[in-house]
C-alpha cells in the first residue's frame, strides 16, 4: 500500500510540473528558432561582406563606382547593426530562459 502511495504522489507531482514543462519547452523552441533565425542572418552578413571584399577589390581595380559602393557600405553597417541588436536580444531571452529553467530546478 505504501508503494502505492508513494507512486500515487509521485504522480501528482509530475501533473504539477507538466504545465510548467510545457511552457518551458515552448520557451526553449522559441530560443532555438531564434538562434537558428540569427545564425541563418549571420551567414547572410558573412556573404554579403565577401561580396564587399569583391567590391573593394573592384573598386581598387577602378571597375567600380566610389559612390554606389559607399552607399552600399551604409546600408551594410545599418544591416549589420540590426543584426546585432537582434543578438543582443536573443541572448538576452536565452539568459531568460536558462534562468527560468535553473528557477524549475531548484523548485524540485
């Protein structure tokens, strides 16, 4: 009878945690979304400074125009900028959620 009850709380107590669980586990596939969302970006800025580095390289050939390239290194750093900011953030709600998970944890 004691094992039962044993196990009959142990149930119980995993009932309590399935919410909290769940919404952990959305938390986390937001964070992981996020993550792959700003790695995808992070690849985009990687190819685009290597199309800068082909421009410059034209540039110093003479092949191209000073003044679309200089517009088009504005629009790159603002891009790049976004970018950062958009990392800052998701850090940010990763520490949040490593921080919501150590919280479940040690109410365990």
């Amino acid at each position: 009878m004691s094992s039962q009850g044993s196990s009959s709380q142990a149930s119980d107590e995993s009932a309590v945690h399935v919410p909290e669980l769940g919404a952990l586990d959305m938390a986390v596939a937001r964070a992981v979304a996020e993550v792959r969302a700003l790695r995808r970006r992070a690849r985009e800025a990687e190819e685009r400074a290597e199309r800068i580095d082909e421009l410059l390289r034209e540039f110093a050939d003479g092949t191209q125009d000073p003044a679309a390239l200089a517009r088009r290194v504005t629009e790159l750093e603002s891009e790049n900028e976004a970018l950062r900011a958009r990392i800052r953030r998701g850090r940010e709600g990763i520490d949040q959620i490593v921080a919501r998970i150590r919280f479940l944890e040690d109410r365990r």
